[in-house]
C-alpha cells in the first residue's frame, strides 16, 4: 500500500515538469511561493534535527508527523522555480538553477525521494534507519545548496 | 490505486491529533508556521479560481498540478493550532478555534477531504464534475472563516 501511493505521489510530481510558465501571476508571486515552501520544509527539518541532536526530547509521534508533512512539502516549492524572470529579485537561488536546471531538477527529485524514505522508515520504527534516512534527507538539502542555492 | 492513496494519506493526516503540544518552539513559529502553509493555499486557490471564472487561461496541466498541490498543502497548516499561546499574537484565528475544536478540526477534515476530491477529479478530467468539486472546496474554505478567522 505504500509503495503504491509513492508510486501514485511520484506520478503526480512528475507533473510539475509540464506546468505553464506563468502559472504564478508574478516573478514576485514565484519567488514568495518558493521561499513560504522552503521555510516549512526547513520548519520540519529543523524540529526533525533538534530531536535527533539529543536538542529537544524525541517525540516519536511528533517527529513521524513531521516526516510526513515534510514528505508533502518535498513536492511544493519547485514550480516557483519555472516562472520567467524568478532568478532575478528577493531570491538566494543562484542561476545555476536555470542553466543546469537537468541538474537541479535532479537534485530535486533526489530531495523528494528521500523524504519519501524518510516518512516510510519512520513509520516502521527502527531507530538505526532512521537515523540513516534523516542524514540522507540531510545530504540531498546541503548537495542541493552547495550548488544552487547563495549563502 | 488512487483510493488506497487517499485512504493511506488519512490515516497519516489523522496523526496530527496526536502531535505533541510543544512541536515547535514557540507560539510565534506556530503561528508563522500555518500563515505560510495557508498563503501557498491561497495561491493555489486562486490560480485555480482564475482559471475557472475566466480570468486568465485554462491551463490543464497547470490546473492539475495546483489541485494536486492543494490537496497536499491542506494537510499541514493544523499542527500549528495545536500550540499553546498561539491564540494570541499576529493572528486572524478566533478563540473559537479553541473553544470549539473539535468543529474546527472537523472543518479542517472537510477541506482536507474536498481537495482529495478535486485533485482526483481534475485527474479523470470531466469539466462539469471539477467545477463541482471546486466549487466544494471553496464552501469548505468558506465555511471555516465564517466561523473561525477574523475577516
């Protein structure tokens, strides 16, 4: 059952490729979008990191909560990327992003795909791969912003 | 395969009673947290709506992802209501929120349920049945302001 609704998200993801430039009124409205999109996946993460580092008790409930709701956010901020004239303006996304944009697209996908794991693997429970699945949601993030992304 | 999704997606959502108070760190994160979720909300909405009143082009594939992404984004703004304090501060939520919660999260079900609806609609294509369901979506929208969040 899992797989098959992973299978049925990354179907409808995949539909993200062929949305209309200009599905956002506004370069403006673009980057808005984005940035509300990656402040709640950094709002998820950040909570998700702070159980993790020993910073705050483990909620377990709390922390699978938060992988799933990171898992749907995973699939959010990525149209505001196709809107003309979103590289320029309030944006740290570097051009990179529109000139390898196979790459960031790429690198995208990876991201969501590790959320995806990460969500799945913390419904199961065990700690160790959890503990794995969140570096590597970890490491998509950093892989991503190290190329893509100003400091 | 869609329904084995949506039933997987309501069993995840129906997590979120069961979050820990305290899931982040302050009444003001909280209230920031379901402001952004509610703004990328908006912006699907009224991309949508646009296109369906005739205010700019129907897109279909632009219009499908929007619905697709709404019926993600509607899972996750409702964590943060569950925080204390986060009745007050910057925020358009009544107390009503509060006082009659379980209306509220009843309210927060339909919605959630109306854009699972609407997002599988715009799938199968038929133009007077996804005029239907968003229409169903905007009456849930609706519904929940009139009682809920000052104008």
């Amino acid at each position: 059952m899992k797989r098959t609704c992973i299978a049925l998200t990354l179907a409808l993801a995949s539909a993200h490729a062929a949305a209309a430039d200009g599905a956002f009124n506004s370069a403006e409205d673009a980057i808005e979008y984005r940035q509300a999109a990656f402040s709640l996946i950094k709002e998820n993460f950040s909570d998700m990191w702070a159980m993790m580092k020993d910073k705050k008790p483990m909620d377990e409930k709390a922390f699978a909560q938060r992988a799933q709701h990171l898992s749907l956010l995973a699939q959010i901020p990525f149209t505001g990327f196709d809107v003309a004239g979103s590289d320029k303006g309030d944006t740290s996304a570097l051009p990179a992003v529109w000139k390898d944009r196979d790459e960031f697209d790429a690198k995208a996908g990876q991201f969501q795909l590790a959320t995806e794991r990460l969500a799945l693997v913390t419904q199961e429970g065990d700690a160790g791969a959890i503990k794995k699945a969140f570096g590597a949601v970890g490491k998509t993030c950093k892989g991503c912003h190290d190329d893509f992304k100003a400091e």
